[in-house]
C-alpha cells in the first residue's frame, strides 16, 4: 500500500506550470523537484533569480523510484545533476550554484567573508530554531502545545527579522536569508487559517518583509494554486504526514 502522502497533485499548477513548462529542454542541469515542497523552492528561486539554465523534472519523492534513488539515496527532493555528477540538500545546492555560476549575477551571497559567515550563521537559524517551531506549530494537535510553538515560531522570526539591513536581508539586494525563508512566507497562511498565527503579531517588521517576500517575481514563479496544496497541508494539521520532516518533528528529533 503507498503512503497517503504519495497521492498528491502530480504536477505543478499555475505561475509554477508555466516555469515548468519553460524548462523542458536538455540543460548541463538538471534539477529534480517536487512543486510542493519548500526545500525544493529554494533551490526553484535560486534558479529562477539567477538565470540559471536547467532542465526542470518532477519527482514525487514518495514513490522512491530507482533512478532517483540512485542521484540522492536519502530518496529526498531537491536534488541535481550538474554534467552527470548528482547532489542534494537545499542550501547545500544553492551555495553549490553560486559558486558553479559565477558569471549570473545575482548573487545571493556576499563576497567579504565576514559577511558570508554571518549569512550562514542566520541560515543556521532558520534551520535549527525557525524551521522546527513552524513545523511544530503545524502539527501539534493540543492547544497549550500549539500555543508554545507560536510562541516560539514568533520569537524565532523576530530574531531573524531584527537583524535585517534593509527592505532585504542584507539591504536593498536579495540574499539566501531571503531566499531561505521566502517558501514559508509563502505558506504562513495556512498557519494563520488554521493555528492563529498572525505575522503582525512577530516583532522587528517580519509582516512587511514577507509580503516583499512573497511578491518578488522568482518567488511568484515557481508558487502552484493555493488548492493543490490543501490536501497535502492537512496531513500535517491532522499530524499523519509521513514526510523525513513530520516524522522527526513528531518524535522530537532534528528536522533532516
């Protein structure tokens, strides 16, 4: 029997649909995606940012098929294949394209090596304080449990927000903060539907940051129907999703 999560829309819809369907054509690239998954939309506005050529192709990561598993064997998405050669991890892929594409501009870290560091150490954050309080939020099914992940989602996006330079992470130009966090501005809303979440409720201007977040082109372009996702959401809200995500988020573990 597959897993519930494997029966998800099998394509992507809407702006993202046509991104896709743009990047159809063999490329040096070749970037295996899930339209649903925020990992995979970093990577998404990454390419998309810094026009990047890439042969785009969809995976449902459930199914765990052979040829995929054999370019990521963790069977997790996103992953690429660069001239034959395959990796994955989001961040790990977009701090691999700025360095294998120098020549497109532009780009999302900083040359100081001082300010590269920094970027990293608030990536850390996103990774190992915002990312498992969203996640927590979403699955908890008590609401003294949900009431202390808001709490700490809240705290946790303040922080990240109060140290913003600009209209942007580092100031007037997109960064890989901003790129790290956009996929889940995008998707607060079912938080706030759901979880009573506000964003005007986080400190430090986490709610203006966000709608420019969300509005920026590469960000509208690689975002499918808001319906296409329901389905896949309410598994989390129920805490029945069986994603390397919601299992370590519901034993207590690190989120992979």
């Amino acid at each position: 029997m597959s897993l519930p999560d494997a029966r998800i829309h099998p394509h992507a819809t809407g702006e993202a649909a046509k991104t896709v369907e743009k990047r159809q054509q063999p490329q040096e690239l070749v970037f295996y995606a899930g339209w649903f998954c925020p990992f995979v939309q970093r990577v998404w506005i990454t390419l998309e940012e810094r026009g990047i050529p890439y042969q785009y192709k969809e995976v449902n990561p459930y199914k765990k098929e052979k040829h995929f598993l054999d370019i990521n064997p963790k069977g997790l998405v996103p992953a690429i294949e660069y001239s034959g050669k395959a990796l994955y991890e989001s961040l790990i892929l977009c701090e691999f394209l700025e360095d294998a594409y120098p020549q497109h501009a532009p780009h999302l870290l900083p040359a100081d090596p001082y300010e590269r560091a920094n970027v990293r150490l608030w990536l850390d954050h996103i990774s190992k304080v915002f990312m498992p309080a969203f996640f927590r939020l979403l699955q908890s099914q008590e609401k003294d449990k949900q009431d202390a992940a808001r709490e700490d989602l809240y705290k946790a996006l303040g922080q990240l927000a109060e140290k913003r330079q600009g209209p942007y992470f580092l100031g007037a130009q997109l960064s890989l903060v901003d790129v790290a966090i956009a996929p889940w501005a995008v998707r607060d809303y079912i938080l706030a539907e759901n979880r009573a979440y506000r964003r005007e409720d986080v400190p430090n201007g986490w709610k203006e940051w966000a709608e420019l977040l969300e509005k920026r082109e590469s960000v509208l372009r690689t975002v499918s129907d808001k319906e296409h996702y329901a389905e896949l959401y309410s598994r989390y809200l129920k805490d029945e999703a069986q994603s390397e995500v919601a299992k370590a988020t519901r034993a207590g573990k690190a989120i992979p």
